[in-house]
C-alpha cells in the first residue's frame, strides 16, 4: 500500500463488501448476544422480518413510491430554476454581484427550519415538501454552478473569441459545455442532500411516505421497522448515486480519456 | 504609405497597473510596425520582453495603454475572426473531438455543412492528424495537440495568423518538423503571419524578416531581412547566409537576454 497507488477493480468490490459484512456482524453480536436490549435495537432478522411485513401488509411500496417522487420532483424544480441562473451569475459579473451576497446568505437558511413556516403557507400537501426540497437545495446548487462556470480556463475562453465567438457563443459552446461535468457533480451531491430534506419535512405533518412510517414506527417502538425504513433510504441513494456516476461517465467520457 | 501594408501599430504600449500596491510593469514601450500582406514576421526576444503582450494587443484579448493597431484599415478593438491566434498554452477544447475543434470556427461562421468538413478534413490532412479525427485532445501527444491548434486556426481563414511561441514546449526533432510543416502551409496557402519565439534559428527559417525586441521594457530593436529563396528545406540551415544572420541576430539577442536574465 502506497499513497495513491491504484487497486485492482476486483479486491475493490471485494473491500467494499467486506466492510457491509463487518458491520453486519457487528450489530448481529451486540442484538443477538444480548448486550443490547431488543426495545432500543431490533436484530438483522427481525428488521427483515419486519420489512417484509411492511412491503406486504401495510403498503409501504406506496410510501416508498412517495418519497421518490418528492424528492425527484422538488430536486427537478430546484436544478431547474438554479443551473441556468447559477450559469448566468458565472458568465456576467453584474449578475453575480447583484445575487452573490443574497444567495450566500440563503444557503445557510435551513431547510427544515422552513418546515414549520412552510405547513403554515402551503398546508401540508404535495406542495409543502416539494418546496422544503426546493429550498435546501436551489442555492446550494446555484452557488456551486456558478462557483465553477467563474473558474473556467481563461485561455479557453479567449481562444474561443479568437476562432470568432460572440458573447453568446462563449456560453453556450464554451461555458456551458467546460462546466457541464462540474454541474452535473453538483447535482449529484445536492440530490443526496434532497434526502436528508425530505425525511425532515415528512418526520412532521405528513401522512405517507418513509419518513411517516418512520414516525408512526416509533409510538409502537417497531425499532426494526424504523431500521428497515434507513436501510431502504440508504439502498435508494446508493442506486440512484450509481445510476448518476454512471450517466456523467458516459455523457462526459472527454474527461476521464 | 503603400497599399499592401495591412497590419499598422502605432506607437503601441502597454503598462499593467501595479499587483498589490507594487510599480505598475511596463511591458511594452511606444511600438511603431508595419507587416504587409503576406508577409511571414518573425518576433525574437529574450522571455519576459513583452512578445505575449503584443500578440495579445493584436489578437484583441488585451487592450494597449497608448497607441492604437490597424488592419485594413480598421482600428482593431476586440477579438475577432480575422485574426486566427495559436495559443503559447495547449488550448484544445477538451470537450470536442480533433475534428469538432477545427470546426469551431466554421460553425461560428454558419459555414455549411459539407462544405465546412471538407474545409475541415483537408486541414487535418495538411496537419499529418488523419486517423486522429475521432479522438479527445487528451489522447494526443503535445505536438499533436499544437498540430490541431495550428489547423483550427487555418481552417477558419483568418486575414492575418498570429503563433505564440507554438513549438516552445516540443522537442527538438518534433520542432523542426512542425517547422516544416508550417512552412510548407504558408508556402502554398500565403497568409500574413507574425510569429513569436524566443530561438534564434526558428526565427530565421520561418520568417522573411525577423524583428527583435529588447529586453524588458520591450521595444523593437532592429528588423532584419531574411533573404533565403523558398521553397525552403531544412538543410537552409548549414547554408553560410544562414550562419551569418544567426551570428548577427545571436549578438543582438545576446545582450538583451544578459539583461532580461539579472535584472529579471
Ligand atoms: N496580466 C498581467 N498583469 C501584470 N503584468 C503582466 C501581465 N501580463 C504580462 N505581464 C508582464 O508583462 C511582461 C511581459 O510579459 P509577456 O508575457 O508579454 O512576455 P513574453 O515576452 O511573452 O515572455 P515569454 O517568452 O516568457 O513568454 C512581463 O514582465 C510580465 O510580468
Ligand atoms: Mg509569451
């Protein structure tokens, strides 16, 4: 082992996994051992006993189903509006001195303190989560794209003017294709940010989805249940963050020839 | 004054303003040159004289303190495509392909279709990069690289071509090649070219005229003719014409460099 040094592809999923095992073994011995009690952390076979009885019986498909949407939805609205003004704030700096101070400021507002606010103006509909997604991450995103498109090669830039680019093709076939990588980064973090959101905004008036199952869990002291409903979220994120790395590498294959 | 003359400056200087509360660099003095149609300038100067700054003046990616550049005519005032410039830095698009690179310009232009890759694909012929068209910048060696930036800027027909120091960083059988090869281009497709460097015998084989510059604040010092038929072959280079004008131009360079180098 040298700093650096690369590994082969093999013993890489091979460590990887050997690291879940180990934490599996873990919890298995301090459940099943008896050094912790069953009330406060339920067993690996209860949760799966559990989550099989939540998938079956009461429906949490549906919940799980919910979830997504909200996140994907408010995620969409947030890169929306913020990647072509995180774009615009880059590219001219009277744009950026005008919203830089403001949005700076916004992105240390947090989102679930908005919660509470935000039941009382849009109710504790569809439209309420979406919009606590919306929140945590617009300025993030905005600040982040608009951070890298400010750093893009000068030189590039100029060479782009000397081939005969005006204003406008400096953003779009310079600009914006130099950044894209970076953008699409951004939006990779920033969706598994949304995650944390969205259990926060249905841990409170909610009537589905797993951050309200999560909830309801606790009052019947289901810790396996509350367990498998963290395991899924954790599974969902690591697919989606596999299917997002994998769509950049493909869509950006320049960067890693 | 003549009608062939289609790149004037005059008296163009250039001061950047102090960095954190420093003297302000002057980095060009008062500069007065003419360059005519077709002509193939040779700029020579110790590092640091100010070569970049001028080239960028003419490009129009740097404005100069005094003085204005005309081409044609025109009182240049910005970038544009007239002016092609080939970079002292390796500036490919890495996003695009070899081909899509020397495209660019010609997309700008709205160039058509069919037209524009057959534009294209005879510049990368004329470049030795055929086999090459479909890969990334990243794929290609330093020269290659340079190969591409020269093509990009041919292909969209520029009034005049600007190089800064484009073979700086190749070795030297790399360099005398693309030598070569940039020379037989401006022997068939004559084209106005300043050409910037710091070495003496790429100076005069390239040009027919070298100018030098002193060494910072630059100003030009002398302009000397180069009077060697084309076309030209390497071996120009063991020619007695050749050995006296690199000793003329060795002695000029050498006090200036002596200068650049302590007094920084
Ligand atoms: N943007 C800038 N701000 C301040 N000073 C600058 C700037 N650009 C260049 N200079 C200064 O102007 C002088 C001339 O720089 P220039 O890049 O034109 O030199 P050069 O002749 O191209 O040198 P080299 O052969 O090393 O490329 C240098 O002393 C440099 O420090
Ligand atoms: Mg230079």
């Amino acid at each position: 082992m040298h700093p650096l040094e690369p590994i082969s592809p093999r013993s890489r999923v091979l460590l990887g996994i050997l690291f879940f095992v180990l934490f599996i073994a873990g919890w298995s011995f301090a459940t099943f051992g008896g050094f912790v009690s069953k009330t406060f952390l339920a067993d690996p076979l209860t949760m799966l006993q559990d989550g099989w009885l939540l998938l079956t019986k009461q429906g949490f498909l549906w919940d799980i189903a919910i979830t997504v949407w909200r996140v994907v939805g408010g995620f969409i609205l947030a890169s929306l509006v913020a990647v072509p003004l995180g774009i615009a704030m880059g590219a001219y700096k009277p744009i950026e001195a005008l919203l830089e101070p403001f949005v700076s400021f916004a992105r240390y507002l947090p989102a679930s303190a908005f919660v509470p606010l935000l039941i009382l103006w849009a109710g504790i509909g569809e439209t309420q989560k979406l919009l606590v997604i919306f929140i945590g991450a617009v300025f993030q995103i905005i600040l982040m794209v608009a951070v890298s498109v400010s750093a893009t090669r000068r030189d590039l830039v100029e060479a782009a003017y000397t081939l005969g680019a005006g204003d406008n093709g400096i953003v779009r076939r310079v600009l914006i294709p130099a950044n894209a990588p970076d953008v699409a980064e951004t939006l990779r973090l920033v969706l598994g940010w949304a995650w944390t959101y969205v259990i926060v905004a249905e841990l409170i008036g909610a009537s589905s989805g797993i951050g309200y199952m999560i909830i309801n869990s606790q009052a019947l002291l289901a810790t396996g249940q509350i367990i498998f409903g963290i395991i899924v979220i954790g599974v969902i994120g690591l697919i989606s963050d596999f299917a997002f790395k994998s769509l950049n590498r493909w869509l950006f294959a320049w960067r890693l020839a | 004054m003549p009608d062939n003359s289609e790149l004037v400056m005059k008296g163009v200087s250039r001061i950047f303003p102090g960095v954190r509360g420093g003297q302000p660099t002057e980095a060009l003095r008062p500069t007065d040159l003419t360059i005519e149609r077709n002509d193939f300038v040779s700029i020579l100067g110790p590092s640091g004289c100010g070569k970049s700054t001028l080239l960028r003046i003419v490009a129009g990616l740097d404005r100069p303190t005094t003085g204005t550049v005309t081409l044609e005519g025109q009182v240049i005032r910005g970038p544009g495509a007239d002016r092609g410039m080939v970079f002292q830095s390796y500036t490919l698009f890495p996003w695009l392909t070899i081909r899509d690179n020397v495209a660019f310009g010609l997309r700008e232009k709205g160039v058509p279709e069919r037209q524009k890759w057959e534009i294209v694909d005879s510049y990368i012929d004329k470049v030795g990069l055929r086999g090459f068209e479909n890969h990334w910048p990243k794929q290609l060696s330093g020269g290659m690289q340079q190969r591409t930036a020269i093509a990009r800027a041919i292909a969209n027909n520029p009034k005049i071509l600007l190089l800064d120091e484009p073979f700086g960083a190749l070795d030297n059988q790399t360099r005398g090649l693309m030598q070569e090869l940039l020379l037989g281009i401006w022997e068939r497709e004559q084209k106005t070219v300043i050409f910037v460097t710091h070495d003496i015998e790429e100076a005069i084989f390239m040009a027919s005229r070298v100018v030098t510059m002193t060494a910072r604040p630059g100003r030009i010092k002398s302009i000397t003719q180069v009077p060697l038929p084309h076309p030209r072959h390497y071996t120009v280079k063991a020619s007695p014409e050749f050995s006296e004008l690199r000793l003329k131009l060795t002695e000029e360079i050498r006090g200036e460099a002596i200068e650049a180098a302590t007094h920084g």
